[in-house]
C-alpha cells in the first residue's frame, strides 16, 4: 500500500512539473514559485485521500476474509487421521522430543438429590520423541480422580515405510470406531461420553499388540486412512453376572493373555472431501479362557468368541458439525447371558459468536445436541437406555473449553417401559497443555 501511494505521487508531480513546464518559461520566477507550491500543495492533498482510501479498502478486505474464513469448511482434527498423539498440541518441543498433556475438572450435580460433586477426572501427561525422521515413539499416561487410578493408555514405537506404510507395536489405542481414537476431554464438546462409546465400546479401549497403519491419497480431495492390529483382545470378564454381559468389565489385559488366540481389530475411514468423513471397523477374537476351570465355573467350551462392528461418521459445513456413531456386539455366551448388544449416538455441534468476547479474539461458542441409546440385551426387555443430553460451551481458545451440559435418562424396566427421567447437570473444564 505503501509503494502504490508513493507511485502515485511520482506521476502526479511528474504530470504537473509537465503541464507547467511551458508555462514556467514565459512567467516571472515568482509566480512559477507559487505554482510549484500549488501542486505540492495539491500532492498532499491526494496523498492523504490516497491513505484514507487505502485503510478503507483495506478494513473491507480485512473483514471480507474473516467472513470468508467463518463460512469456509473447517477442518475438524477429530478427521482425516490414525491414533497416537500427532498433532496434538504440545507446551515444549526440543531436541527431537515434545512433552504435553490434558486435564479436566468436573462439577455434577444430581438434580433428583442432594448429590453435588467435583472430580479432578483426568491428568493426561503425554510424551513424543522422534528417534530419526522415520522411527518415533509416542507414550500417554493417564491419572484419574486425583491419581487414584494410573495406567499407561498408550505407549508404541512407530515405524514408517511411506504414508500408507507404517509399523506400530505397543499398548495401542483400539481403532473400534472414531470415539476411541479422538476421546481427550478438551476435543469433545459434551463433557460425559456417549453411552455407546461407555458400553459397547468401553472407551478408553487400550490393548498390547502390533500392526500396521497408513494414509493413501486415492485422488486430489480425497484421503484413505486405515489400521490393522492383532492385539490380546476382551477375556471373560465381560460376564459379570450369569445373566449379565458387560463387554467394559471385559477388557484384556496389556501384560499377558487369558488364552492363546489373539484377537485382530481394525478400520478403514474414508474422506472424499475437506470435511466429511466415514468408517467401518470390527474388533473380533476368543475372549473364553485356557484355564479348564474358570471355564467350567463360567460355563465355557473354550473356543467362545466376541464380535464387535462399528461405523461412523463426521460431517463439518460452515458452522455446523454432525457426527455419530453405532456398534454392533455379539458372542458366544454361556446359557441364560445375553449374547448380542446395540448402541448409537447422533450429535450435532452449532459455533457461533466468534470473537465476542474481546478479550479473547478467537473464541467461540458451540451449543451441542446429542442423543443416543443402548440396549445390552437385545433379545429381552428391561436392558435399554436412552440419553439426551444438551450443552453449551465456550473456547477461549482451540486448546480450552468450558462446558455446561444437561444430562437427561430414561431407563427400561423388565416389561419393556421407560420410567420418569433422571437428569444431571455438569460443569466442567478441559485444557491441552
């Protein structure tokens, strides 16, 4: 802008020292004097019509980009990705390795009793290094209410071929559906996770195994992302009861296996666009124990399995998100256990009032829909649940939220009826750091 109004000045006085050039040959030395100081005068005058002109244009730029930015397909970290900690925000990078983490805080209150509670949920330290440009490895530590529970989340060692080429061994995060692998508290906008992703995927579902992961670029718009992982898989804990299956009291352990058949999960997630995305995946494998006499206390042959399928899907225009969920479970049970299980989730995410609040430039307001709906027996009644739950939230920035969530349920009972809602309502807070 600065150069185009110096431009102008140059050809204005060149143009006017031109015109009166004749003139200045007939005319006394003083009058040319007064010219000169005319069009210097002049000058002036078009140079600062030329700055205002400038700031002008340049404020109707300003604000036509940032309107263009509000309504412009807006990427969602939560898309177009594979599991581990890259990309993630970190608080220090240096010599070939990056420290950060997550906590959340939680306030919940039972609007049915008198009960009101703080949690300190979760304290997500993370760890990255880069070994050499094509071996990392990546670790998640995860202390909940206050340390009382501590257990490595995730923690592999990658090794890459090519994008659509990767080794990874470790305790890995399951890729069974797209909740498992984008659960950190300050990506979600609802503060309880979804029913599905508690019961049917019993999100965080961390196991020990190897396999491969990549990203395959079928055309110019579109991405392919898959992961492919044998890993110790659920054991027989996921029978609680005779009459009960509980596939989250069922999750394997990452020290050794309760049989000698390993479990394989994977899944292929597809964007044929900036901002949409779906997948498919399946967890399956023996989950009955070697042992001859737990199986005999439990009822088991030995060579039960469990199968679990899911899809999902994200969609991102403007201002709006949609995104959901589903999850199929069946198994081998014992007599008189359930043996298949559904579950889903649909939720929609509105930002508004970018910038309102002026302390902080780049926050923003998301009001969230969601609602979802299990059934742990699907071939009996009294074994549904149903969830609404409504919130608002706001960002000062990507990395920190602040939530409000309304919290209603509706519980089945044995005749096939829903009693009275039960709501909560939960404050909490989440931040990267």
């Amino acid at each position: 802008m600065v150069t185009t109004k110096r431009t102008f000045s140059f050809l204005a006085l060149a143009l006017a020292l031109t015109l009166a050039a004749p003139a200045a040959a007939q005319e006394p030395r003083d009058t040319l004097e007064a010219q000169v100081e005319e069009l210097r005068r002049r000058i002036e005058d078009l140079e600062l019509l030329l700055a205002q002109q400038g700031e002008l244009i340049e404020g109707r730029l300003l604000a036509q980009m940032e309107a263009e930015q509000r309504a412009a397909v807006v990427p969602d970290q939560r898309q177009r990705a594979v599991s581990g900690i890259y990309g993630r925000p970190f608080v220090w990078k240096g010599g070939g390795a990056a420290v950060g983490g997550y906590v959340d805080l939680e306030l919940e209150a039972a609007l049915e009793s008198d009960e009101v509670t703080f949690d300190q949920h979760r304290l997500i330290p993370f760890i990255f290094a880069e070994i050499t440009d094509r071996i990392h490895f990546g670790t998640e530590l995860e202390f909940e209410h206050g340390a009382s529970e501590i257990k490595v989340e995730f923690a592999a060692l990658d090794v890459s071929f090519a994008d659509w080429l990767n080794v990874r061994g470790g305790i890995l995060l399951a890729p069974l559906g797209k909740f498992n692998l984008i659960h950190d508290s300050p990506v979600n906008d609802l503060t309880e996770r979804p029913l599905v992703n508690r019961q049917i995927i019993p999100t965080t579902l961390s196991e020990a195994g190897i396999g491969l992961f990549g990203t395959a670029y079928p055309s110019r718009n579109s991405v392919l992302t898959y992961e492919a992982y044998v890993v110790n898989g659920f054991d027989a804990g996921l029978l609680t009861e005779p009459a009960e299956t509980r596939l989250r009291e069922g999750r394997g352990s990452v020290e050794s296996d309760n049989n000698a058949e390993k479990s394989v999960v994977a899944r292929i997630g597809f964007s044929p666009v900036l901002g949409v995305e779906v997948g498919a995946s399946a967890h399956h494998g023996v989950y009955a124990p070697d042992d001859a006499t737990e199986r005999a206390d439990l009822g088991l042959a030995g060579d039960e399995k469990l199968t679990i399928a899911a899809a999902d899907a994200i969609v991102t225009r403007g201002p709006v998100e949609l995104l959901g969920e589903a999850a199929w479970a069946s198994l081998d049970a014992p007599a008189g256990a359930p043996d298949s299980q559904f579950g889903y989730y649909a939720q929609a995410n509105v930002h508004f009032g970018h910038g309102a609040i002026g302390l902080f430039p780049n926050s923003v307001f998301t009001a969230v829909g969601r609602w979802g709906e299990i059934d742990l027996d699907s071939g009996a009644d009294g074994a549904r649940q149903r969830r609404l739950t409504l919130g608002l939230n706001w960002r000062p920035v990507e990395e920190t939220v602040f939530k409000l969530d309304l919290l209603t349920d509706w519980f089945q009972d044995a005749e096939g009826d829903f009693g009275d809602a039960e709501q909560k309502i939960f404050f909490s807070l989440a931040s990267y750091f």
